[in-house]
C-alpha cells in the first residue's frame, strides 16, 4: 500500500503533464487555470510545459503541488 506521503514525494518537476494527471486528477483544473495544454501537449515535462504555454514555472509548481496534497 502507497501511502500519501510516499507518494507526494514523487512529485517534481520532471514529471510529464499526463503523469501528473494520472497521479493527481484533481491537478487538472490548476493546470488548465495556468493555460496548460493537458490534451496534446500532455508528453512534456512541467516545466517544458510552463515555458511553452508561458506560465511561471515556480508558481505553476506550487499550485499543482499544493492541489496535490489536498487531494
């Protein structure tokens, strides 16, 4: 059995848009609210996905973490 904890400490930063999703569905309203593409552009890491949407990177992070967390 995976705990939370064990589990939130998987989240970075070089994990793929969809990888996080899968993980942590209730991400997907963040991602989208930063303009994140979660459909077709979903193969890129988030930071690769920040850069290219034009997010900020840093408060990208902590918002998807954050919803992470909670859930």
């Amino acid at each position: 059995m995976t705990t939370r904890a064990a589990h939130d400490a998987t989240l970075d930063r070089t994990l793929t848009v969809n990888e996080i999703i899968a993980r942590y569905p209730a991400t997907i309203a963040v991602l989208n609210s930063f303009g994140i593409d979660t459909c077709c552009g979903g193969m890129t890491s988030l930071d690769e996905a920040a850069v290219r949407d034009g997010a900020d990177a840093d408060a990208l992070f902590a918002a998807v973490k954050a919803a992470a967390e909670a859930a």
